[in-house]
C-alpha cells in the first residue's frame, strides 16, 4: 500500500497538469477543511460538498480554469503530511495569480480527515477580492 | 536523541527565544548564510521577502519595538522529517499604539548539523498587513 506521502504527491503531480480529479478522490466527505485568515475566505469548510460549493465554486468564479498547484516541497510524519506548492495561475480578468501554500494535512486510510491550509491571504483579497458565492449555474 | 527530536529541539528554541525577547538567542541558532522568508509579495507588503541573518535581526528588533511586552508564541504542533520540522503556531501580541497582533503560522525549517540553514514562514498575510501596515 503506498505511504500517505505517496498518495498526496500523486495526487498532486495532478493538479500541476491543472487536474484535480485524484485531490478531491483522496478527500474524506467528512473532512474539515480550514482556511486559515481573517477574512471571508477563511473559515471551517465541514465535509467534501462544502469544500466545493463553498470554497471551490468561489474561487475559480475568479481564477481562470484549470487551476495549477506545483510542490515545492513534501514531508510526511506519521498519519501527517506537509505540502508546500506554488501555484501558477491568472484571474479571470487575466491578472496573475501567484499565490504559496502550505497545507497540514492528517490522513486516516489513504483519505485526508482535516486539513489546514495557509496561504497569502492578503494576495487572495487583492487579487480575488472578498469569497461571493456565485449563483447557480 | 534523535535528528528529529534534535532538530525539533533548536527549532522551538528559536521561538522560545523570541517570545523571551532574547534576539541574541535565536539568531545564535542560525547559520551564518541562513536565510527566512517572510510570506507575502515584496512588491505588495513591506515586510515581505527573503532575508539573511543582520536584516532579520532589525526586523524583529522593529517587531519587538512596537510590542513591548513581546509576542507570546504557542505551540499547536509539530511535523518533522529528516532535516524538515514544521512547527505550527499562534502568536500574541499587543502593538504601542493598541492594535492587537494575533496571527496563525506554520513555519518550516531546514536544521542541518545543529544549525538552521532556512526557514520559511507562512502565517495571515492580511492579518499582518492590517496590524502592521494601513493607516
């Protein structure tokens, strides 16, 4: 069985080719994501659903599609990994979009249960502006 | 003691250190050519950017002016790996003019034969600018 290691760097080798099909595969649907900041992005995101109308729908009403994550660096210890990546990506307007991120991931059975990703929240805001959630499509 | 214990260690000293105002301290942990990364756009935050051992010093000497009773640093938790330790944070502390400084950290740091080579700091960038920076 590959190590949780394993699984996120696979899965996120994806999402450098702008693919996040096996990301979102190794999420929990109970998970707990946190954005962590002071502002309208940054919240507790209960369960994978939330994760993706709450937080995923929003931000690529802002980002153009697909959006890219390259690691950067990767550690893992025990049932916890580390991933640090740079993101490659522009605004829908067409701005660019270089944001960092560190994300502490805790993995139970091959699936991520919470995880806690900082990034540059000031960029978020000045680049994406405040989270609105967009209406249906 | 293991590298990870060893290493874990120096990199919770480092901020031990600062909490206790003691710069002397913490930058002696540091490798001559070490470098930190304050998380942001340089070109969008002051602070932002890389800096050696002598800039970090005046940085956390402003720091440190503008909270006189220091920053208090608690530990979440901590993930190391080899020569990686990752040490997730919150820090306290109350500027002169009456803002408050309350931010979320991770940071990483790269500790090769007892000494830190890097370290990259990741914490609410907004947070920091709006405590530090606008008018």
């Amino acid at each position: 069985m590959p190590s949780n290691k394993e699984i996120v760097a696979a899965a996120f080798e994806k999402m450098a080719e702008g693919d996040p099909s096996l990301y979102l595969d190794m999420m929990a649907d109970d998970i707990r994501y946190e954005l962590v900041g002071d502002n309208s992005w940054g919240r507790i995101y209960t369960g994978k659903q939330a994760f993706r109308e709450e937080l995923g729908r929003p931000l690529m009403s802002r980002v153009e599609p697909p959006l890219k994550m390259r690691v950067t660096r990767i550690l893992a210890d025990g049932d916890h990994v580390i991933l640090e990546s740079a993101g490659e990506n522009r605004t829908r307007s067409g701005e660019p979009y270089n944001n960092r991120y560190c994300m502490i991931m805790h993995m139970a059975g091959g699936k991520i249960v919470e995880l806690t990703e900082y990034t540059d929240t000031d960029l978020v805001l000045r680049r994406l502006g405040d989270r609105v959630q967009p209406p249906e499509a | 003691m293991t590298t990870q214990e060893t290493n874990t260690r120096i990199a919770k000293r480092f901020f031990e250190c600062f909490d206790a105002q003691d710069l002397d301290g913490a930058l002696a942990l540091l490798a001559d050519d070490a470098q930190f990364r304050v998380p942001g756009k340089p070109s969008e935050s002051p602070s932002a950017g890389p800096y050696d051992k002598k800039r970090l010093r005046r940085l956390f000497e402003r720091i440190l002016q503008n909270i006189p009773d220091g920053v208090r640093m608690t530990f979440k938790s901590v993930i190391a790996e080899g020569d990686l330790v990752a040490l997730e944070m919150e820090g306290l502390g109350k500027l002169s003019n009456g803002r408050v400084y309350n931010n979320e950290y991770v940071i990483l740091f790269v500790i090769r034969d007892a000494l830190i080579r890097e370290v990259r700091e990741y914490n609410d960038t907004l947070h920091a600018y709006n405590v530090w920076h606008a008018a």
